[in-house]
C-alpha cells in the first residue's frame, strides 16, 4: 500500500505537529477495516491521534482511499475547529479523491517530483 499527502495537508500536518507514524499507522487500522466514516466516493473520515491527546481530542482527517492500493491524505481538521466538512466541500473532495486515484504511475511520479504530492513511507 502506498500513502500521500498533498503539499498543503503536509503543511497543515507538520503546524499541528501530526507525524507521518501516526498517518501510516491511520492508514493500516483502515486497511483492516477501522474506518471512521465513509462519506462517499471513496472519501473517508479517520481520526488521528497526536501529541498524547488520543484520537478523540485529536485531529480529523480526509482521505482519498482504496484498501490495499492507495492512501492520499487531502484535508484535516481539529475537532474545535468545526464539525465537518461542507456539502459544496465534500463535492470537491470526491472529484479530487477520483483524479488522486486514478493516477496511472506515470501521473503519480509527475505529482510526487512537482512536489504537489509527498509519499510517506515507513522507516522500518
């Protein structure tokens, strides 16, 4: 399985101090069918947990996922922050879910070398 983040989830990710660990072991509880809510289109809510707060005074996450293919993470949020996501924001997050995962390799090399998308890998 392969795991993504847009550059400017990456941005958000690392000022609120959300570690690449925590996304890759976000993604293997999914894998496993642990998933927080399905909202359509491939589009997916999972909390994360981060700085000892756990998950549910953590952080929510948006992502474009296919079990045992690929894993992009597109928006998060805080759970203070607000409640979920929009309608009209929703619609865009599946249209982007569907482009993300319908990147051929070439199309994902492209992405990953303009540094729109960055690949979290594990460090084992």
């Amino acid at each position: 399985m392969r795991v993504f983040k847009t550059r400017l989830f990456a941005r958000w990710a690392d000022r609120e101090g959300l570690v690449d660990a925590a996304l890759l072991g976000a993604v293997e509880e999914m894998d496993r069918g642990l998933i927080d809510a399905n909202l359509g289109a491939n589009v997916f809510k999972k909390r994360v947990g981060v700085d000892g707060r756990g998950k549910r005074g953590g952080l929510r996450t948006l992502l474009a996922f296919r079990t045992g293919k690929r894993a992009f993470f597109v928006f998060g949020f805080a759970k203070n922050e607000r409640a979920n996501v929009s309608h009209k924001g929703l619609l865009t997050l599946k249209l982007l879910a569907s482009q993300l995962l319908g990147y051929d390799e070439r199309s994902l090399a492209q992405a990953l070398r303009a540094g729109e998308l960055h690949e979290i890998k594990s460090d084992e």
